[in-house]
C-alpha cells in the first residue's frame, strides 16, 4: 500500500495525516494542476458536485450515493473548505484522491478557495487548531492558486441510459424502462427514482409523497416562472427539441458568467495562478450569480454580477453550449434550473452549516456511445478564427439545443460524529458590550 | 508564540487589500496580547484578545491622564442641530455636516444602545477623507446624547413614568429626523440616502428600510455587528454584564479609561471623542466634586430588548435597497441570515481584528467599506459593462 493509499484511508476515516505528507501531497497536486489549463476538459460520462463547506460526512455520504473514486468520474466545482467543521479533511481527501486518480476527478476553484476568505470563514483557524501552526493553510492556498477556473463536460449523451445498479438492493420496480426521450430524472439517496420528465413530455412520471414532502421553495430566485416539474426543476419547459444522441457541451464554473467573458477562449487566457482579485474576469466566474433579470446588474454580494436568461441563452449559443452548470448559491432542494434549463445551480452541502435545513444534489451526466465514444460535438471554440465579427448581430435559434440528459441524485446530510466538533462557541453578549468585558471583570475582582 | 507564527501573523495582514488601520495603542495592545495568550486563542476567533492572567488593571506606559482627556466634537462635524416639529415631545440632538453638492449622498448613522451619534464620529472623519462630498447626520435617539425629552408634550410617550423604548418608536424618530433635517435645509428633495446602524442602531435602520418610506431615495443600509440569533442569546446575560459595570465614574478620564481597559473600545482617539457623550455629571450632594453616570439607563430598557431584535433577519432580508452587514470578530450568522448569505442577497464583510464598537475601533476600514458600499449601490455611479452583443463594436 502507497504512502497516497494510506493517506486516503486515514483521511476518509475522519483522521488528518502528518504535515509533512501535506505538504508533499500539495506539491503534487500543484505539480499536476500546474499543467491543466484554466478550463479543464472533461469526458462525459461526468458527475458533477457543487459546494462542500468542509462537511466531510456528508461528502462520504455524496460517494455512497454517487460513487466512489475512481468508479464514478467526479467534478467538483468549489467551495471544498470553511464553515463547516472538516475543511482539511475534506480537501486533503479530494486532494489526495485527484493525485491518486487524476483523470477520474477533477477540481475547479470556488470564491472560498482564497486567503482572504479562507482567513475570516473557518478553514484558517481549523488549521491552526489541528496543526497548531499556519503552515497546511498556506500550503493549500498554494494548492487553491493552480486550481482550474472552469471545465467543459464533452460527449454528453441527451439520452438517460438506465440506472446503473449502484447498490445492488431494489432496483427501482419500475416503471417501465427508461426511454430513449427520457431528459431529467430525479432519484433519492437510495437510488430510487422519485420524478422524471421527458423530452416530449408524454410521459411524466413521480412519487407524489417525494413531491409533497419538498418544502416551499426557498431559492435565489422566488418567481420562477410557472412549470410543472418538481420545485428545482426547469426541465419541462421547453427545452423539448430534436431527440439527438450529442448535446452540446457542458460549462461548469464556480460562480457564473462574466461581462468581461464571451467566449470559453476568454478565459483560457486569463493568467488564474493569483489569490482571486475583487474585479475582473476571474473575480466574476467565483462570484456571479443568475436572477431574473435582463442583462447585467449588480450582485448584492458586493462582488461578480447578476446575469439574466438573455445572457446566458446568448453565452451558450456562442459556445455551442447546451448548459451551464454552476454551484455558489444555496439552493434548498439541492439543484435548480434556470431559463429553459440553460443554467443549473447545483448545491452539494446538506443541511448546510449544520442548521439550514436544505438537501443536497449531484448531477449525473451520460455518455454519448451513439458514434462508438468519438466526441463529435463543440468543446467550445467555437468561432475562433471569425474574431469578434462573429458575435454581432447574431439571432439566437428558435429552439435551443436539445440539453444533456439530467439525472439528480438528492441526499440529505449524514449523521454527524458531533465528537470531534469543537464545542460550541461561547455566546457573545456582544450587542451593547465588548465580548471581552466581562472577561476582564472576573479578573478585576 | 512563535516567532514564526507572528511572521504569520503579519504576512497574513499584509495580504490583505486594505491593512487594518489599528490605532497606535492597539497595535501595542496586539502585541501584548498575542506575546501572552496560546495560539489557540488567537485561532477561535482570530480576535485580538486578553490573554489569561494578564491584569487589566496593569498600566500601560501610554496611560497617564493627560491620553485620557475628552476631545470635542466640533472637529469632526460641521454643526450640531436641535431638531423638533411644534410642540413634539423630543427636541433631537443631531450632529451634521452637510452635502456639498445635490448628488452627494446623505449618510444617515444611527449609533447602539447606550451610545450617541459621537459614537461615529471618528469613522466621519475617515468617510469625509475619503469623499469630501458627502453629507453625514448622526442623531442622537431618545434617551440617548443630548436628545430632550419634553414630557408636557409627552404624556403618551410615557409608561409607568418610563419613556417607550420601543423599535418602532425609535424607527419613528429616525424618520422624522430625517424630515425634519430636510425642512430644515429647505430641501425640495431628499438626497440619495445611506442608512448606517450600529448594534441596536442597526435594528432601527432595518425597520426603517423595510417600511420604505423613502422609496428609492435610500440606496443602500448597512448593519454593524448585530444579528438577530446571537442577539437575543446574548439578551440572557445582559443584566448580568449591566449590573457588573461601574454606574459612576470619578470624571470623564476614568470613563474613557474603563472603556480601553475594559477593550470595550479599542481605540483611545475614538474612546475620547464618543465616551464623554455616554455620560453626564450627577448631581453631587457637597457641590464640589463632579462624578459622572451613565446617560442611558439601559436596565430599563431591557423590556424592549426582545423587542429591538426579533425579526430583524426576516426584516434584513426583505427590505429593499443594497445591504450590507459587518460583523466583528466572527461571522456569527443565523440560520436565516446564513441562508441568505449563501443565496448571494446581501454583502458579508468580518473584520476580525474589530470589537463590537466596529466603527470606533477600526474607524478607517469601516470608512472604506462604507463608501464602497455606497458607491457599488449608487446608480448614478456604477457603469455596468456594455451587453455582451454590443462589445466590439
């Protein structure tokens, strides 16, 4: 057994490994990043998962219900660290688990991935409480340096294949077999399918107990427009195109759009070896957020920007994109599409920091097979040689491209081993007085 | 510590876009600090803070009398006015400096409970360093400074001989000093309006932008260092905390003095502008000797303090207009606020390096924030990037 198979078994039993393996963990893993380029090519099939906020039980839960490394081919799309409890474990095993298998997992920078914020939301202080010194936290913020600004998903199938028998317990007792027009399944963490949708909608079939149980829709955005799919699913609008075998390819990225970004080429150019500026491109992939808006507006984050249905329709025409798939916001029933499915948010963190009640969701995307595994579809270089002639006065099709096919697999967090938390942080009596006073008081008298 | 841990320590400030300003005093405290706590200390919540057996009493070499004195606030405002529709029952108190050009925003500051408006007054001097243009009104609330009670106009306002402490009273004063200071100045319209609460100040500003009575004319409010889940847990030990304080000090020196010692306030500049409005002379029975008390009985107060903060996120959240809220120490955030948070509906900024009286102990930090925070919301100032389709042409 390695010295990288012994780190993966104590860091998946919740244990963290010795300084020094972390920092040769990290030089590895920069080694590896360093020759990835900002926008990391991916081959379907793909699972894609959003935020984990150092949650690491539930990022053990996310491998039972997804799969393991290297079984299933995972990309992450961020926020590994702070807020939650288990930010080195979390990340070190992720880390550990791309240099050990580094073509079956792929990891791309959220806005948590900085010094800054790493400095004021937990994952600094864990550091020095675990190792008593600074040195992990900077050895990781190098790492955070070299991650990959985005990832494009080539090869998506627009059909659903089967559910693979992940756990060989119940196989869903369907419902008849999965059919070619099948576009969105919803399935719970037991591997039962609760909701689908077809491309043509001729067949819509749910669990009406799963239904009813999602509370009210607490997402970003609170007027969706009227659809018949379960709250977080856009799927039965309209995106009911052609039935092909290749969807156009998949963008992933932390945060969203960028005003500075038309292109997919944009961004492979951006010089991303930095801590995360305040503005800029870069700056806006970590921080922007969807809404119902036209065009651009201004995030309320106080960093990145709002973008509307026009932008992202426009962005993924472009690029010959079917959808973009992106994290960055709470969502409570664990993903949410957005403008005809264009754009999904896709929230990997149950019950998030340990009290807001939300499940979690992770986005399966097939395979074409249809050409024998050849990717015939855009990997988003799309217009290159026409410079920026080829952006003006361009019309957006009437009918958008046929979207991959969608499968969410939704989980709620896992049982916590509250033993190893720190306890409880003393409440600060704080809202007229200095936390401290009565600190100070006691040692007065 | 370690030497490498304050190397650290420093390297890890450096990184940072703005430095934290800290006042000379802190920086030295820091270092006491630090030098004597474990690193673990520092790790909890990355505050600056006592370490074990450290006195507080010990003096510091800087603590002779004469850094204690009082410092006025003319320097810091242009005017203070004495605001009051006919026959109200408050005459308020309020400091100003008025906007120099009709675009320039009015910065509305409204400070926590037991302070008054002076509590701003050193951040004011950062914020009109920063842009010169701005108008600033910080008003005293009732109970509060030198805001007058007129209890023969007043009778309503008064239960059991005790004044209505109430948020939405406080909310009401808000807005009619704001009225008042547009009649005053013969204004057709508002300016733009920021709103800035401070703790208790903070729950008052939110209700006032949540009813809306300025419409678009607010922009923007911001919130310092209260939040509604670890307010009313904090509420459990308030009487404990009120009850150890000191209720007379010997002069005005020995109240800036407990403020620092007590690092209730962190930044003696700050400390001697804002403290000597927290306190007034008391009657003294020889004639003689002046001792000083507390302005604001805030023991009395505690019937409302459920009052002042229950709601608060939900009211955060659905106000209009840009929000900001900057937290001290750590981010301490409720499950509503933290979902909120995480859904990208409002700007989070944590100054670790900060104790609750954000705005005195690191004036100029909560200056630059504000004014970004202000510039980002003020429309007529951003430039959003042209449309996707129009670039290039």
């Amino acid at each position: 057994m390695s010295n990288l198979d012994k780190a993966i078994a104590e860091l998946r039993a919740c244990r963290i490994i010795p300084e020094n393996e972390v920092r040769e963990l990290c030089f590895k893993a920069r080694e590896l990043l360093i020759e990835e380029g900002n926008v990391v090519q991916v081959d379907a099939p793909v699972t894609i998962c959003g935020d984990i906020h150092g949650q690491f039980h539930d990022l053990i839960e996310l491998f039972r219900v997804g799969g393991d490394v290297p079984d299933t081919n995972y990309l992450f799309m961020g926020d590994f660290v702070d807020r939650g409890f288990y930010s080195i474990e979390s990340f070190l095993l992720l880390l550990c688990l791309k240099v050990r298998y580094p073509d079956r997992i792929t990891l791309i920078r959220g806005n948590h991935e900085s010094r800054q914020i790493t400095t004021v939301y937990g994952f600094y202080d864990e550091c020095l409480r675990k190792y008593g010194s600074a040195n992990v936290w900077r050895y990781c913020c190098e790492v955070f340096d070299y991650l990959a600004l985005g990832a494009i998903v080539l090869g998506t199938s627009t059909r659903l294949e089967r559910v693979p028998s992940i756990s060989d317990t119940q196989q869903t007792e369907d419902l008849t077999p999965t059919e070619d027009d099948t576009e969105l399944e919803i399935l719970n963490a037991d591997n039962v399918i609760t909701a689908r949708f077809s491309r043509n909608r001729r067949r819509q079939v749910m669990d009406p107990t799963e239904l009813t149980s999602s509370s009210p829709s607490s997402s970003p955005i609170q007027s969706t427009p009227i659809r018949n799919g379960p709250a977080g699913t856009g799927a039965t609008s309209d995106s009911n195109g052609s039935i092909g075998n290749n969807g156009g390819a998949v963008f992933c990225v932390h945060g969203g759009l960028s005003p500075l970004v038309e292109t997919i080429d944009m961004i492979r150019l951006l010089d991303r070896k930095q801590e995360v500026p305040h503005e800029g491109a870069m700056c806006d992939l970590l921080w922007s957020d969807p809404d119902d808006i036209e065009g651009w507006g201004l995030s309320p984050r106080g960093a990145g920007f709002l973008f509307g249905a026009n932008i992202v329709k426009r962005f993924n025409h472009f690029n010959d994109l079917s959808l973009v798939a992106r994290a960055h916001q709470l969502v409570m029933e664990g993903f949410k599409e957005m403008f005809d499915s264009s754009i999904v948010t896709v929230w990997s963190a149950p019950n998030y920091c340990y009290r807001c009640g939300n499940v979690a969701a992770i986005l399966e995307l097939g395979e074409d097979t249809s050409n024998g595994g050849t990717i015939a579809r855009s990997n988003g270089d799309v217009g290159r040689s026409l410079g920026d002639s080829a952006f003006q006065n361009l019309q957006l099709p009437a009918e958008p491209r046929p979207g991959p096919g969608r499968r969410y697999r939704v989980f709620a967090a896992a049982p916590q081993d509250y033993k190893g938390m720190p306890a409880k942080k003393p409440v600060a009596d704080y809202f007229l007085v200095s936390r401290f006073c009565r600190l100070g008081k006691k040692r007065q008298r | 510590m370690s030497d490498l841990q304050k190397s650290f320590a420093r390297q890890k400030f450096d990184n940072l876009p703005i430095d934290p300003p800290l006042p000379p005093n802190a920086n030295m405290l820091e270092q006491e600090d630090r030098d004597s706590s474990s690193a673990s200390s520092i790790s909890s919540t990355g505050t600056i803070r006592p370490g074990p057996g450290q006195g507080l009493a010990r003096k510091r070499p800087d603590a002779n009398s004469e850094s204690y004195s009082p410092v006025p606030w003319h320097s810091f405002f242009t005017t203070t006015l004495k605001l009051s529709w006919v026959h109200s029952p408050f005459i308020y108190h309020a400091y100003y400096t008025p906007p120099i050009t009709p675009e320039a925003p009015l910065f509305v500051l409204h400070h926590g409970a037991g302070c008054s408006g002076l509590s701003f007054a050193a951040c004011v001097s950062h914020l009109k360093a920063i842009a010169p243009d701005i108008g600033i009104l910080a008003a005293d609330a009732r109970g509060h400074g030198e805001t007058q009670f007129r209890p023969e106009y007043g009778d309503e306002e008064l239960t059991d001989g005790k004044l209505n402490m109430s948020l939405e009273r406080l909310a009401d004063d808000l807005e009619a000093v704001i009225e008042l200071l547009k009649k005053d100045a013969g204004w057709e319209h508002l300016p733009n309006i920021v709103l800035i609460g401070h703790s208790l100040g903070g729950a008052v500003v939110t209700e006032v932008a949540m009813r809306g009575k300025f419409g678009r004319k607010v922009l923007a409010f911001a919130v310092l260092d209260v939040v509604e889940g670890s307010a009313m847990d904090a509420l459990r030990s308030m009487n404990a905390y009120l009850a150890a304080r000191p209720q007379v000090f010997p002069s005005l020196e020995a109240g800036i003095e407990w403020h620092l010692r007590s690092r209730t306030i962190r930044n003696l500049d700050s400390a001697r502008i804002s403290v000597p409005s927290y306190l007034k002379p008391l009657a003294s029975s020889d004639g003689q000797t002046t001792k000083y008390e507390w302005v604001t009985d805030l023991a009395y107060t505690s019937p409302y303090w459920n009052d002042w903060f229950g709601g608060m996120s939900r009211k955060f959240l659905e106000a209009r207009g840009g929000k900001l809220l900057l937290l001290a120490g750590t981010d301490r955030l409720d499950k509503e606020l933290m979902i909120g948070q995480m859904q990208g509906k409002y700007q989070l900024q944590v100054l670790p390096e900060a104790g609750h009286f954000i705005q005195e102990d690191v004036p100029e930090k909560t200056a630059h924030l504000l004014i970004e925070f202000w510039k980002r919301n003020d429309g007529s100032l951003l430039v959003l990037p042209p449309k996707v389709g129009s670039a290039g042409n």
